[in-house]
C-alpha cells in the first residue's frame, strides 16, 4: 500500500492540519518526519480547534498509530505539554511512537537561538526562538543527543559534555552570558527520560512492518516548499528539508513507498518570518484579508504573530509544486476570498525591466514586482457548499486557474475550517 505525504506548496500556514485530520481517517499511522515546535497545525473538530506543534496530525483517532519519526527535531518538554493539553480538553489518549533517533531540542538550543536572535537586532531571521537552527547545527556537526540516549546515563553524561564544550566559549566570549554547568541539566533530563519511556520505540521497524501488511500511512511535513534550506528563500528558510522528497529519510521509509504527494496551496498568500514576499500587501487591504482569513484570522499557530499575506502567487506557488512532486492539489480558504468584487492574482515577476516565469534565487526575488491578472470575484458565501458543481461559476474558474497555473490538479477545495467543509472534486 503507498504512502501518501501531505505538505505545503508555499511558506508554511497552507491548512495542511487540516488537510492531514481529514485523510488520517483513512490512514492506519501518521507519521511526522521533520521539524519542531517552531510551527504547529491549526485543527477544528469535535473536541474544539487545536493547535499542534509536534504531535502528529492523527491524535484525534484513537485507532491511529501516530509517530514522531527520526527526523524530528523533539522537545521532549513541549511533546509532554502537548499530550497534557490533550488530556485535559477530553481528547483520549493517543497511540503515542517516539523514535529512539530521534534528537532533543534542549534548553542551551532554545537559549542560544534567543541570544543570536537579540544579537542581529533588525537583521534577524525572524526565528520563533524554539532553539531549531541551534539544534541543526548541533546534529550536523555530530553534537546532537539521541533520545536513546536518555536511557544510558554514562553516554548521556559524554555525550553533554562534548556538546557543551564549544557552547561554553561561545557564551561569555560572544554573548556576555554565563556557561552553562551539565549538572544542571540531570534533573529535568531524568524527569522527562522516565515520561517519554513509554512512547519510545523504534519506529523505523514499526513502519516496515506496516508497510509489509499493507497498511495506510500518512505523513504529514511542516512548513512549505519555500521554506526548505536547500530549495527556498535561503536564508530565511528553516533548518530541515521541508520537502515530501525527505520524508523517507525523515521517517525512514523506502523513498519508492511514497508515491501520493498532496501538495496544500492556501488561494492566497500568507507566511509568518522574514524574507521576501513579492505579492505581500499592506495597511487596510491587508488587515482586512487577515481578519478573514480562516477561522479566527491569519495569526501564527506558534507565535501568535499576524502573518503576513498577499494576493496567490502563481509563480512561487508553481514552483513549490515542483519541488514538491505534487500529484493533486489541496485548496485551502477559497470562501475566504468571497467578499470581494475582483481579485488580484500574481502570474508572472517583473525583474529588472523582464517578465519572469520561474521562481528566481534569493538575490533577485527581492527586486522581484508582481504582474497581475484580475479575476472576478463571486461575492457569496461557500462555507455551506459540499459538491463542486454548486460553487458559483467565477469560483470554480478560480479553482481552475490554479490548475492551470501549477499543472497539478486540484482534487479537494476547502470551504471552511471543519473537517466537513471540504469538497472532493474527484
């Protein structure tokens, strides 16, 4: 049975919880292969509307397996406060696997990416302060700890101390802060250790096991297209590939068991965090589009930051398509765009005097300027509608401009933020 990986074609902020809440339905596991608690999935249902940062997307079905796979960046801390969270809103307990390689995001990660944040002042990336960078650049550099490793206190206790090292001249010399003492570390280490034991496992075996019985996975990125180091708007990009072609690696899977990849496009633009933006809008035009904006406006699920947010960008979102290995479309927030008469829509770049097609490198997006076509608007509610041949005509040309745009089809179109307000055109 193929895997299917639900990702985002954009910045991040598409609506892929929701898109992942609804196909875990149908899913047997559910999988997170990469990132942290530097982003989260916003999802409504029954028990309310939920912001997840690490937990996977299935936690709402008790008879989905959800994983945190090796590729994750885990903050043992914010997993426990997610699972308490769950608990305490009368959601039952979720089937629960942490990867024993997966590597923690501890305090010194968090407190580093805080200082360096501070220390660039108006040149910063805009980071969430959830130690990410710190931590990639720890497992890079072969400093990383394991969360096997909890369980072995004589490694453990090699393993800080070699991470600490260079840490420890960089604190006073750099930042003018005080080093930081291992032992220090031990008791909340412990703490955590004894509460996550019971969800560890090896979860690379787990999920070859399932895929042998022919079972449904689902695996679920964070982030979008535009945000991975390698293919994005480096530097203002995170530290993991944000793309479905790394979630082999990032949940260990075989990549030929991936061959469903639902790219989730919002029908216009948002992100939270720095970096060029070519359809970004400001003042009353753009208050107004975030106040709208999904359920309770474009605010970051995270950080809580008012998100940036643009017209759709058919350019940038070709391209993460692409990238991406798109096979269908998820259209998120369409009915959001039903107050207007016309809508601006981005289908090519202007740099320096030529018209552009192809999503540029970092260097030249920034002088990049919009060429706009306008669509008409259809000026009524779609938040009611369940079956495409009833959304207004100049609504389904927009859903088919995006097709058009992205050569990928468009096979759901999201007209709310609840599980049902979601429509499968094929």
């Amino acid at each position: 049975m193929p895997v299917t990986a639900v990702v985002g074609a954009n910045w991040g902020d598409e609506g892929k919880g929701k898109m992942t809440d609804v196909l875990a339905a149908e899913a047997q596991y559910v999988v997170r292969y990469q990132g942290g608690s530097n982003a989260g999935h916003t999802i409504l249902n029954g028990y309310g509307k939920f912001a997840l940062h690490l937990l996977p997307s299935g936690v709402f079905y008790p008879e989905v397996v959800n994983v945190i796979g090796p590729g994750v960046a885990l903050n043992p801390w914010d997993l426990l406060r997610e699972l308490a969270m769950l608990k305490e809103r009368g959601v039952p307990d979720p089937q629960l696997r942490v990867s024993d390689r997966a590597q923690l995001v501890l305090p010194y990660h968090q407190k580093l990416d805080e200082l360096e944040e501070e220390r660039l002042g108006d040149r910063s990336f805009g980071s969430t302060r959830s130690g990410i960078a710190p931590f990639y650049a720890d497992k890079f550099l072969k400093l990383g700890i394991q969360t096997a490793d909890l369980f072995d206190r004589e490694w453990l206790a090699e393993r800080l101390d070699r991470a600490l090292a260079a840490k420890n001249v960089l604190l006073p010399h750099l930042y003018g802060q005080p080093s930081i003492n291992a032992a220090d570390l031990w008791k909340g280490l412990e703490e955590a250790a004894e509460r996550l034991k019971p969800y560890v496992a090896d979860t690379t075996e787990l999920l070859h096991g399932a895929l042998v019985r022919g079972e449904r996975i689902l695996v679920e990125g964070q982030l979008g297209a535009l945000r991975d180091p390698d293919h994005g708007i480096y530097p203002f990009s995170t530290s993991s590939s944000t793309l479905a072609g790394h979630a082999s690696v990032g949940a260990g899977l075989p990549p030929q068991a991936i061959d469903r990849i639902v790219a989730v496009v919002k029908a216009y633009s948002s992100c939270v965090g720095a970096g060029p933006f070519v359809t970004e809008l400001s003042g009353l035009e753009a208050e107004e589009l975030r106040r709208r904006g999904g359920d309770a406006g474009e605010y970051g699920a995270t950080t809580g930051r008012p998100r940036r947010v643009g017209w759709f960008d058919a350019v940038a979102t070709r391209y993460g398509c692409r990238v991406q290995g798109a096979t269908e479309v998820a259209l998120t927030n369409l009915d959001v765009l039903g107050y207007l008469d016309a809508i601006p829509v981005c289908t090519a770049y202007e740099i320096d005097g030529a018209a552009v097609r192809s999503f540029p490198v970092s260097a030249r997006l920034g002088r990049a300027r919009p060429v706009w076509t306008t669509l008409p608007g259809w000026g009524a509610d779609l938040s009611g509608l369940r079956r495409y041949g009833d959304l207004p005509p100049n609504a389904r040309r927009y859903v088919e401009m995006v097709e058009e745009e992205t050569g990928v089809p468009v096979r759901w179109v999201s007209v709310g933020p609840k599980r049902e307000q979601i429509i499968q055109r094929f």
